[in-house]
C-alpha cells in the first residue's frame, strides 16, 4: 500500500508548479506592456525634451543679463512685474494679465490747518512675449484724489501716487501709463524698449526708495526731486553691459507727450551703474545719470542714486541731484538730496518693512527756504497678496515758505 503522504506531496507538488507556470506567464505579458510602454514613453520625451527657444529669454531676465549679475534694472517700480516677465517668456504669443490697487488715506495733525484726504489707484499690466528675444507690456492706471498737496502746497508731493486721472466732465478715465515692446539683441549684449516709457524706471534706480506702492509715499524719496523728467512718453532706451558687471545705457524721448513731430524736443538722458559685492550681505548697487532738457536750449543736470545692503536685514541709501541754473529757473529746482535706511524681518512667516528716510530741497529762487521733509514707516505683509503700511510724515518750510504739516496715513496694498 502506497503511503497516503506521498501521495499528497506529489499531488501538491504539481499544483504549485501549474500556478508558478501562470505566474510566469503573465509576468511576460505584464512586462511585454511595460516594454510597449517605455518606447512611446521614449517617442513622447523626444518632442518635450526638446530646447525651448524661450527658455533662453528666461535665462537673459533671470541669471546673465539685466537683473542678477548687473544692478537690477527694473521694467517697473512694480516689483511684482519682473515675476511676470519671466514667466510669461515660457509661453510665446500668451497674453497675461495682473496689476494692483492701492487704498491711502492721510490725515493732517495740525490743528490750525487740519484736512484729511483719501487716494485710491488700480493699475492693470497686460504683457506677452512674441518670438525670440521679444517682450511687450502694457501699464493701464487710473486714479482717484489728488492727495495732500491740495491743501499743502509743496515742492516735493506728500502723495506719489496721487494725481486723479478724472476729467474735468467728472468722468473717471483709464490712462495708458507704459506701453512698449523690449528686444534682447546680438546675443543679449544689448536692450532696447521702446514705445511709451517711463524714464524713472531706467535711471535714478534704488532698491529702497522707488516704490510708492511698497515703500515710502513722499515724493521726495520715490524719485530724484530735482530730475527734471518728462512725463511718460514716446522714446527709447538701449543698455548694453560691460564684464557682466558695469552697465550704460542711452535713451531719448519727446520731451511732452505727444506724437507730433516726433523727432523734434527730443530730451536725452545717459547713465550707467554697477554692483558692488555681488551675491553677499553687503551687495550694493550705484546708479549715475545726466540729462539735457530741449525745452530749455539742452541745459543740463545730474544725478546719482546707491543703497546698500547690510549683514541681510538692514538697507542704506542716498540720492543727491543738481541742476544747471538755467534749467533750475525753469524747473524750480536747483538740487536735492536724500537718506535713508530700511529694516527687513519676519513675523508670523510675512515680511515686515521698517522705513526711515530724510531729505531737502533747495529751490531756485534763492529767496525761498529749503523745504524738508521726514517720513517713518512700518509695512506689514499679510499674505502674497495684501500689505498694510502705517506712515508718519513731517514736512517743514513747505514750499520754500515757513509752513509745517505733520501727516498719519494708512496704505493698504493689493497685488493680483
């Protein structure tokens, strides 16, 4: 008698090698469709793996040309409008859209004289890359109140961004602010933008004081006081870079805004710039420019703009301008001079901004007192989209004559 152990040894001896078999198989069929997979896998990444011929804008805007080994040259003092820029590089013929609204209210404390104003701005940025090397950008704003300087008569504005865009009909208006296109040629040594410019936004540069919509709201530290620009209109602007350190750039614009003519009143503007101690805690940007006004037989004036940064969380800066007397008696302005230091930290994960700055004026007449002025300001982020800015500002000598104000103001931000 065969013993019944055996038996079932045998009998499960053979099952296991049946299942092993189908096992087996379908691991063949099961890699048989990987394999299938893995050559259109291949087909596939031989069409997304090809250079993209923009990709070599994005590296011009981000690493080797204007914005990270030469000082930063911004396209706006709307800081968010670079992230766009590089990214809207990546997607040819797209048009893109973003912008921001800012909401400032400003209170006069002195009894004699109390008043309170209330401005309110929104700007729309429309932009698109087309071909190789091809940016175009389009600033549409409008504006509502004209700030302070209803009441104060200044030299210097208490509101840079006051100044309504609303008819004299009562009709609330959009204005074109920038319009132009931005090419990068022979091999990206040189930038031109041309169109509709804004001059301020390629001289007179300060990575403290520039932004009225960031930073501090007197006029006197946005700008150079005693640049004689024009207001934004039709020209141009080429920059070329030496040692991917130093920079020049030359631009020429009508001296009103308008298209008649448009070769004649050209005013003219040259500068250049470089970076010192670049990628450390100390990095440091230094802008020099002249210009000549045709508007006044081509008199002449300078300026020169540097901030500095220091061990990461504080900034420095300082402008200083002077005019020729001649374009000072047109202007109203002989020269001006400003300072300033900015304090950076984190709070609850958002960027909190200290600012300080003060500055003067010295009119050209030599009759009236220079007019001075202090602001103190502390900005709170609230997420990537909202800030909140209180402001102190003091203004003495207002206007070159013996008036004072004293302002507290709340700015609230919206960037989309």
């Amino acid at each position: 008698m065969v013993p019944t152990l055996s038996l079932e040894a045998q009998t499960r001896d053979s099952t296991g090698a049946i299942n092993c078999e189908e096992v087996f198989r379908e691991i063949d069929s099961l890699k048989t469709v990987i394999d299938s997979l893995g050559r259109k896998v291949d087909m596939i990444n031989k069409y997304i793996d090809k250079p993209n011929t923009f990709d070599s804008l994005l590296t011009v805007i981000q690493n080797e040309s204007d914005t990270s080994i030469i000082p930063d040259d911004q396209r706006s003092r709307r800081k968010q409008l670079d992230v766009l820029l590089e990214y809207i590089s990546q997607r040819p013929g797209q048009l893109f859209f973003n912008g921001q609204a800012n909401s400032i209210i400003q209170n006069n404390l002195v009894t004699k004289d109390k008043f309170s104003t209330g401005v309110g701005s929104i700007n729309f940025f429309a932009s698109s890359s087309f071909g190789n090397n091809a940016i175009i950008f389009v600033d549409l704003e409008a504006i509502g109140g004209n700030g302070p300087d209803e009441f104060a008569e200044t030299i210097s504005s208490l509101n840079g961004d006051a100044g309504s865009t609303q008819s004299t009909d009562g009709l609330d208006r959009i204005t074109v602010n920038e319009a132009w296109a931005e090419f990068l040629l022979l091999d990206d040594i040189f930038t031109i933008a041309v169109g509709k410019i804004d001059l301020t936004n390629y001289f007179d540069n300060n990575d403290v004081a520039n932004d009225e919509n960031a930073q501090f709201i007197s006029g006197m530290f946005i700008n150079n006081a005693s640049f004689s620009v024009p207001s934004n209109s039709p020209g141009i602007r080429i920059r070329t870079t030496l040692l991917k350190r130093f920079y020049v750039q030359v631009a020429f614009s009508k001296a009103e805004n308008t298209g008649r003519r448009i070769f004649n009143d050209i005013y003219k503007a040259v500068g250049f710039g470089f970076k010192m101690f670049p990628f450390s805690d100390f990095e440091a940007h230094l802008h020099v420019f002249g210009y000549a006004q045709p508007l006044v037989e081509d008199r002449y004036g300078f300026g020169l703009s540097i901030d500095q940064t220091i061990a990461k969380l504080f900034k420095v800066f300082g402008r200083i301008g002077n005019n020729e007397n001649m374009l000072a008696d047109w202007f109203g302005i002989k020269s001006s001079f400003s300072a300033g230091v900015q304090f950076e930290e984190n709070i609850f994960g958002e960027s909190t901004l200290i600012g300080l700055a003060y500055g003067s004026v010295k009119p050209a007449d030599v009759f009236l007192k220079n007019e001075k002025s202090t602001e103190l300001y502390l900005k709170q982020s609230i997420n990537n989209w909202i800030s909140v800015s209180a402001h102190l500002q003091h203004i003495w000598d207002t206007g070159g004559a013996n008036g004072k104000y004293t302002l507290i103001g709340l700015r609230v931000n919206f960037s989309y």
